[in-house]
C-alpha cells in the first residue's frame, strides 16, 4: 500500500483546512474596514466558484478557512482571493509587494470526526488574541451558537450533522463541543499559524490512533502508536518531518527511518496494512 499527498488541482469534491499568513508574519490586516473587504471577497469567490464554507476564521496576521469543494474550483477561488484581496489593500494602504508569505496551505480532511475537529481549531483561534470564540466577530463561530445569521455561501451541516445530540438544539450542541478541549500535550509553542495546525492535527491522529488500536494488540504487537501516528503523518498527510518529531520529542531522522519502516511491513504483513488503509478511511464521507 502507498498512500501519498496528491496535488490539490484535479482532487474530487472533498474537505479541507486552508491557510495563509502575511509576508515576513506580517499583519496582513490593517484596520476593519480591511477585514470586512476580505469577508466581501470570500463571499463573492466561493459563490463565484460554487464553494460552501464550512468555517472561516481572520487572525491579525493569517487566516483559515474551511471549505467543501474540489480542488480545481478552490484553486481557483484561492488564487482569486488572495490575489483581488492583496493589491486592494496594497492600494487602500499605499503599499508595495507581496503581502502574503506564498500560496495558500491546504490540507485535505478524511473523516467526519476531523472535520468538526477543524471546525472547533479554527474557532479556538481567537483564544491567542484573549477574545472569547463566541465574541469574536470576525469568525463563523458565531453562526454555529446561533448568535449570527448564516450567509447563503455557508454550509453547517456536515459539522452539525457530526455534533448533533439528543435534548440540545445544534447551537447547544455545538457550544458544548467548542468547550471539550482535550488537555493539550505540552509542545514548544511556534509562532507560525501553519505549524500550529500541524501539531493539533498530530494530536487528533494520535487520539484517533488510540481509540482505533483497542483490540488489535496482535496486529501492532510490533507498531508503537508515536511510529504509527508519526507514519500517518508523514505518509498521509504530508505534515513535515521535524514538526512530528518536536511532538514526539525525536529527532526528525528517527520519524523518516521509523516511517520507511512501518512502510516496508505493508508487503510482509497484510493485516496491519488493512488496519491502516482503515485508520485513513474510517469513519469515510458519507
């Protein structure tokens, strides 16, 4: 089994977490008005393009989003919105040059359970800033606890559909899980947006791990979970070697020769391959 990161042009309609950040982590948000042009232009691009947003988020110097598209089409609307969104604050601001670091980051998102994990990242965002996720106006959290209208560009559904319990409304509902925040693994803290992800999403993987190798302790008698997470974040996500080893506290020569390894038993060891073309595909879109 081989699994790798594909490109994002070409991809069938799926979920996925994107970024940017400012050139140099600059702000790339000078005053309000700016973050109103750049909610004004996400609008008009993913309707432009046929994409639903999931969940947005603008942060002083980068942003996130979250949406449900293909990967040509977003692509596209990225190209698009960074672009337009640039040369009218360059315009606004008298400035000159980039005014973000490159093409935008994505990362595609496989399961259900990960989609509302992103959801709730992207909204715990404002956290770093001291605002509250429920007071911070310049995010979709607010739609979700039911204190803003949804535009029609948006689409709550499929996290809902994911938090959805018996006796709450979906507001309540949601505001309970945006509150279940996990105790976080203490890792150095980094002032990059992009990284920062990487490691919550380590950390989601290795949850998922856990709870997945329950009864399976014949088929990973020979697989330590920090080796199967670090495998899957390398293989199958694509989050770079050294990040993962900051997480586990190895050296990023470790996780490489740990992933060639766990990569050369898929020939030798059918059962463990089928566990975790599993992992990847569980619990699959519906």
């Amino acid at each position: 089994m081989s699994i790798r990161v594909r490109k994002r042009v070409g991809l069938p309609k799926s979920w996925f977490h994107v970024m940017n950040r400012g050139a140099r982590k600059v702000s790339i948000f000078a005053d309000e008005d700016d973050r109103a042009i750049f909610r004004g232009l996400m609008a008009k691009f993913a309707e432009r393009y046929s994409i639903k947003i999931l969940g947005w988020c603008l942060m002083p110097n980068h942003y996130h989003l979250q949406p449900d598209c293909e990967g040509t089409p977003l692509t596209l609307m990225m190209r698009d919105l960074d672009g337009t969104y640039a040369r009218v604050f360059n315009g606004r601001h008298g400035t000159t040059g980039c005014l973000f670091q490159g093409p935008f980051k994505s990362m595609l998102i496989r399961d259900r359970e990960g989609l509302a994990y992103v959801n709730r990242y992207i909204h715990l965002n404002p956290l770093d800033l001291g605002q509250t996720p429920a007071g911070y106006r310049w995010s979709s959290c607010g739609a979700y606890l039911g204190l803003k209208p949804v535009p029609a560009w948006m689409d709550l559904e499929p996290v809902l559909q994911q938090l959805r319990t018996p006796d709450l409304t979906d507001a309540e509902a949601y505001g309970f899980y945006l509150g279940q925040r996990r105790k976080r693994r203490k890792v150095k803290r980094r002032q990059d947006p992009v990284g920062d992800f990487y490691v919550e999403w380590i950390r989601h993987l290795e949850e998922r791990c856990i709870e997945m190798t329950v009864g399976q302790e014949e088929i990973l008698s020979h697989c330590s979970t920090p080796t199967l997470v670090a495998w899957m974040a390398q293989r199958a996500y694509g989050i770079p070697a050294d990040t993962i080893a900051k997480f586990f506290g190895q050296s990023p020569g470790a996780v490489r020769a740990a992933s060639v390894r766990v990569q050369q038993r898929f020939s030798e060891d059918p059962n463990l391959a089928d566990f975790l073309q599993r992992f990847i595909e569980s619990p699959g879109r519906k």
